[in-house]
C-alpha cells in the first residue's frame, strides 16, 4: 500500500538531508534531554559555515522521531525520520527564502515575506498529524520582511501547544528585538581546529588545514570553498594583490565577466572574500603577527606589510566586509571588482610629501 505521504515522498524535490555534525551532538543530547520541557522558540545563532540550518534541522528530526534511540536522539529509521529527511513531515515547517515555480523548479529570493508567516500561523493552529508536536524552522531569520517579522511575533507571543519554533541566524542583530527576545538563544557549537580538520579529510578534502583557515575556522564553509572548483581564480587574485604595483583594474574586472553572466554575482563574491582574507592577513602582519587565513602567503604579506598604511588598511577591510554583506543585488559586478582593485592599489600608493615640509614623514608608505 502507498499511503499519500510515500507519494509525496517520491515527489519531493528536496535538498539532500545533511548528515548530522559530529561538534553538534553534545547540544542535540541536552536538547533530547529536556525535550518534555522545551521552551517554545529557539534562536540558533551564530557566524555562516559551522552548520546552523543543519543543526535546526536534526533538532527538529529529533523531536518528530517516533522511536528515539536510548540517548533520546532520533532513530533514523522510522517513518516520522524518512519524512523529514525528505522534506515531506506533515508536523515540520521549513521557512526559507524561496520561490515555488509553478512547474515545481524552486527559484532564491532574497526576503521572506508576510505569506510565508501566514501560512505558518496556519500551520501552527492545526493538530499535529503524527506525534503532537509541530516544528517549524525559519532559516535565516534575519531574512523575514519587518511586516513578516511583527505577524512572527503574534505566534512567539501566544506560542501554540505542542509547536517549536526554530528560527536560524547569522545576524541576529538584523532580527526585531522583540522577536529575539522571545526566543531561547542557541550558540551555534564550534568544532575545535582538530575536530574541524578530521571531518573534512572526511569528506575528502585534501589540504583541510589551509581550508579551515581560509575559512575563518568555519567547517561548512571550508567545505564549500574547497568544493567550488574556483582554487586556481583565488590563487590568481593572491598573486596579484601581493604585486600592487603592477594590478591592472581593467584586467582583473575582466576576470568577472569572463564567468557566464548568472555566475557574476557568485566571482564578485569570490573576490570580496579573497580581498577580506588577504587584508585581514595584512594588517595582522603589518602589527606583527603570523597570518591566520592565509598561512600559505606568509612570504608574500610579510613583503608587502612594510609597505602599506595602515589607518587606510582598517578602512578598506571594514569597506570589504560591509560591501560583502550588501552584495545582494550589484549593479555591475566587473565595475564593482574595478574599483576594489584602484582602491587597493592607493594602499600603496606613494604619499604625496606636503610642499614645504622638512624632511621625510618617514611612514615608509612609498618604501621597499
Ligand atoms: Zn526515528
């Protein structure tokens, strides 16, 4: 027999379900633990790449576990596991930033608005379907519209019985303060660089040490990167910032629009990333210390820190990581990349002596 929901299964388009992390078992057992007095909203905040949205995900599965393991962490193999592992549980919400074609292709936009939260009031006010409990994950959170936001608020408000709310975060100061407030907050678990590292040799990442560092010590995020196929672009871009003097901002915009136009958005992206990683390096060297996100380019940054200034080496990185956080819709991301390369080659750029002045200034800025 096929009931409805095995259907529903087959149809499901799904992202696969994430293995679960070994760093986040320890909180999913004290979760399990005080399941029966659960508050009600949970925050689960923290930096991108240590692997929130999966963490919400295996905390819902094991509260809609019908036959939890001894440890009261989820079996894996029942039918309430299956059907959320297929994105089908008839008791689990998923709220993210997407768009449903009519044809069933799903299409990334970038805020949840107030539908999503109706329909999710809506979820929450009907009986749960298997073990009485509702779960409904909201990831990221600081995505939801303000309009989405205040009718959120009316749930964390007068929770329903029986309904978890799990919202998810990497900037939870973007979230209203109220709707924070009102859920219990969740550090995201950090692996220790050991754990970081065996589990991406795990997945067969072959220099997971350089990864995670290029990472900023985030595994998911190492993973990705060292999963992208764009090495050879990154190793590029370092070879040229380390030479200012001879970066050609036309040639290295090029570079962007030498990726099919959908992809643009993604190298321009690559290029911030790069540009925060090298300068945070930089100015790390510059006050004498050893890089931490490109232990690899010692040589080069160690070369060039002498060199730049570094009040206008702050300001540009500050630029870097704001532009970062906007890069949502750039107008043109090869004129973007442009500038980026011209503002950093003024880090270098010899000062002007004031007329008149006495001597040299002696900030070494045109030196080496
Ligand atoms: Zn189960």
């Amino acid at each position: 027999m096929v009931s409805e929901s095995e259907a529903d299964v087959a149809e499901a388009a799904a992202e696969p379900w994430p293995d679960a992390l070994p760093w986040q078992r320890n909180l999913r057992l004290s979760f399990a633990a005080g399941r029966d007095r659960a508050h009600h909203a949970w925050l689960v905040a923290g930096p991108r790449g240590l692997g929130k949205r999966t963490l919400a995900l295996h905390l819902a599965r094991d509260l809609l576990c019908e036959s939890p393991t001894a440890d009261a962490l989820a079996c894996g193999n029942c039918d309430g596991c299956r059907y959320v592992a297929a994105g089908t549980h008839p008791d689990l919400r998923l709220i993210e930033p997407w768009r449903i074609e009519p044809d069933g292709t799903r299409v990334a936009v970038q805020e949840i608005g107030i539908d999503a939260i109706r329909d999710l009031t809506g979820f929450t006010q009907i009986t749960s379907h298997r073990r009485g409990v509702r779960v409904a994950i909201v990831a990221p959170a600081e995505r939801l519209t303000v309009e989405a936001a205040n009718a959120l608020l009316k749930t964390l408000e007068e929770p329903p019985a029986g309904t978890i709310l799990v919202l998810v975060s990497h900037l939870p100061g973007r979230l209203l303060a109220t709707v924070a407030s009102r859920c219990l907050r969740i550090p995201a678990p950090r692996p220790s660089p050991a754990e970081a590292i065996a589990w991406l040799a795990g997945q067969g990442i072959a220099t997971p040490d350089l990864a995670l560092a290029y990472a900023g010590g985030a595994p998911l995020a190492a993973l990705r990167i060292a999963a992208d196929g764009q090495s050879g672009e990154r190793a590029h871009w370092f070879d040229a910032l380390a030479r200012p003097e001879r970066l050609e901002a036309i040639a290295m915009g090029a570079r962007i629009d030498a990726a099919d136009k959908p992809d643009r958005k993604a190298r321009l992206e690559l290029v911030l990333d790069a540009l925060a990683a090298w300068t945070e390096d930089l100015a790390r060297v510059a006050g004498g210390g050893a890089p931490r996100r490109l232990p690899g380019r010692a040589d080069a940054l160690g070369a060039l820190a002498p060199r730049v200034a570094g009040v206008d080496l702050c300001r540009y990185h500050r630029s870097i990581v704001h532009q970062r956080a906007h890069v949502a819709r750039p107008l043109n991301p090869r004129l973007v990349a442009e500038s980026l390369v011209d503002a950093y080659r003024e880090l270098f750029a010899p000062q002007p002596r004031p007329s008149g002045a006495a001597g040299s200034r002696g900030t070494g800025a045109g030196g080496g």
